[in-house]
C-alpha cells in the first residue's frame, strides 16, 4: 500500500446504507484486510447482535460494540466498518478521526427502508412485543434516528452518496480518488 493512504479507514453510515459492501470492495482496491465491527462484536460476544439486543439490550450491545472497536483500533490496520449506531457520541467520533480516515456513506430513506426491510433480523424492524413494525412505523423510526445519529456521521472528513453510482465498483473507485484527494490535500 502506498505509504501516504491512511493505515485505517472506518467506514460509517446508517443502518441500509451499504457500508459492509462498500468496505469490503474498497478493501479489495486497496489491497487491505477488512474487518466489519459487527461480526467482530458476534465473534467476541458468541452469539447474534439480534440475540444480544434480546438479552441484554442496547445498552449492553454498545459497550460490547466500544470494546471491540477499541480492540479494532489498537490491534489491527485495514478498511473498518462501522455498525449504524457505533458514533454513539463525540468523544467516539475523535478517537474514530484521531486512528485513521472517517467516511460517511449517505442513502436515502427510501433505500434505507428498502434494505432494512430485507433482513428480518434487525432488531429495529420489531417493536417492544416481537411484532414487525408497520412500513409506516419503521420509516417514522427510522428517521428519528437517522436524524439523531447525522450530526455524527457528517463529520466524517469524506463523504460519498451511494445513489450517485449505478454500481459498488465505480462508486468505490471514486471513493477511493476521493480518499486520495483528501490524503494530498491535508
């Protein structure tokens, strides 16, 4: 890899938006290992994000997600992507900056929805009684939260919206002149 390209990329975006494509492709470019925080989390945890979320609450699926993030930073070097909700708050999102390049891939809703709704196993498409969440519904949450978590995610020093490609190969090569870019430039 040439020396000037970041030793860490995280790669963050809503739930839907295709970061664990994304990375894996520009990954593959790069010539880097890719790592997707989420199976990290299972593979340290022993069981589904799903499961955690039923068990032990988001409460404690963020503290297993901190602490294999942080593991993630101190121990291994390549294209990292970031689960939806992993820029929990600022002091998250300056250490992220501080250890490699942060990109937001931005979606819109519409795709959002789209894609969550694919994967009955997001625990956002269930509400508190184990029924699935009206199409309605999941897009009145969804945005709620994708509002809340937007002014984390666009502090990311590069930003790329997946609706602007017509596929995951142009749009990683032009993240990737994008990333480039921004090394040259700062």
């Amino acid at each position: 890899m040439n020396q000037t390209l970041p030793d860490r990329i995280f790669i963050c975006g809503f739930m839907g938006a295709g970061k664990s494509t994304i990375g894996e492709a520009l990954a593959e470019k790069m010539d880097l290992p890719f790592y997707d925080l989420d199976a990290f989390i299972e593979e340290q945890a022993g069981r589904s994000i799903p499961d955690i979320f039923k068990l032990e609450g988001e409460k404690k699926f963020r503290q297993h997600e901190r602490s294999a993030l942080l593991e993630i930073i101190r121990k291994r070097k390549g294209i990292i992507a970031l689960g939806g909700g992993t820029l929990q708050n600022q002091h998250l999102v300056d250490h992220i900056k501080v250890n490699g390049t942060l990109v937001f891939i931005k979606a819109s809703m519409e795709t959002i929805l789209q894609r969550v709704m694919r994967h009955e196993n997001r625990p956002m498409l269930w509400n508190d009684k184990g029924e699935m969440k009206s199409k309605k519904k999941l897009r009145k949450d969804l945005k709620v939260l994708y509002n809340q978590r937007l002014p984390l995610y666009e502090q990311a020093e590069i930003t790329i919206n997946c609706e602007d490609f017509s596929s995951v190969e142009a749009l990683t090569d032009q993240l990737f002149k994008k990333i480039r870019y921004h090394v040259a430039f700062n």
